[in-house]
C-alpha cells in the first residue's frame, strides 16, 4: 500500500507506475493523478505539442531539420517553389521530396505539392496536362494541327 501525494489516497502498489528512480521502485503518483495531469497539459499546450509533433515527422520522415527546412526555404526565395506564392494556403509549408530515393526537393505550398502528387510527379503526365489545358485554351493545337501551329510559331 501507498499514499498519492497528489490526491491523498492510499492504494495497492499497482495503482502506481513502476519507477526505478524511487526506493520503492514506483512514482509516488497513482496512475489517475498521472493520467488527470497528462490530459490537462496536452490541453493547455496543445499548440506546442501539434508543432513539436510535425518537427519530428518531418525528421523522422525527411530526416530535416527546422532549421535545414528554414535555409531551403530562404534559398529559394521563402516562397513556394512552383507558384511563387508567399502564403501557403490550406496546410502550410510542405517539403516536396523525390519518392523513391528520399531526397527534399523543396518547400511548396499545399496546392502545388498536391497537384504535383497527383501527378505521381511525372514529367511526362505533367507535359500531358500541360498539354492538354493548352489545347482547351486555344493556345495550343489539337493533334492533327500540330505542324500547320509549329510553323506559324517559329516562322
């Protein structure tokens, strides 16, 4: 038996998380205080905790420091690498990385980085849609017009 030093209680050994600091080999605090302290803090500090949460994800997943984040970002001008924009919408930042070997590309806004993984970062469907919206905005030909368009263009 022991006694909570937070509410006072005296409860079986095993109402108390095991401790080899302590001479008895349990905190002096019972599960429920530990529990009832822990759930406050992460509401108080939610805010910290959902940041210090994304840094390491970042690290884990990019293996990026904030700091590494930061000095990509200012290189490429502390705007989205694609768009130029300077405000992210939606969910921030996003480091762009290259899925098959890891490495960071760059710092994007969330609309370019999605865009892009929707295109299963593909070259040649990005050319496609490229392609394609160009066709649709009479800036450039269908198919079949295509060498009739190319000179004119370079002529």
């Amino acid at each position: 038996m022991k006694t909570c030093k937070e509410c006072h209680r005296t409860l079986d050994d095993g109402q108390f998380n095991k401790n080899c600091g302590m001479h008895d080999g349990r905190l002096n605090t019972c599960k429920d205080c530990v529990a009832a302290y822990a759930k406050d803090y992460r509401s108080k500090n939610r805010e910290v905790l959902r940041k210090l949460k994304s840094i390491a994800a970042r690290k884990r997943k990019y293996n990026i420091t904030p700091d590494e984040m930061y000095g990509i970002f200012e290189k490429q001008g502390k705007v989205c690498a694609i768009c130029g924009r300077n405000n992210p919408t939606g969910r921030g930042w996003q480091v762009d990385h290259e899925h098959t070997t890891g490495k960071v590309r760059g710092i994007l806004c969330h609309r370019c980085n999605t865009a892009i993984g929707m295109l299963k970062d593909d070259p040649n469907l990005l050319q496609q849609a490229l392609d394609y919206l160009r066709r649709h905005d009479g800036t450039l030909p269908a198919e079949e017009d295509w060498d009739s368009w190319f000179t004119r263009w370079v002529s």
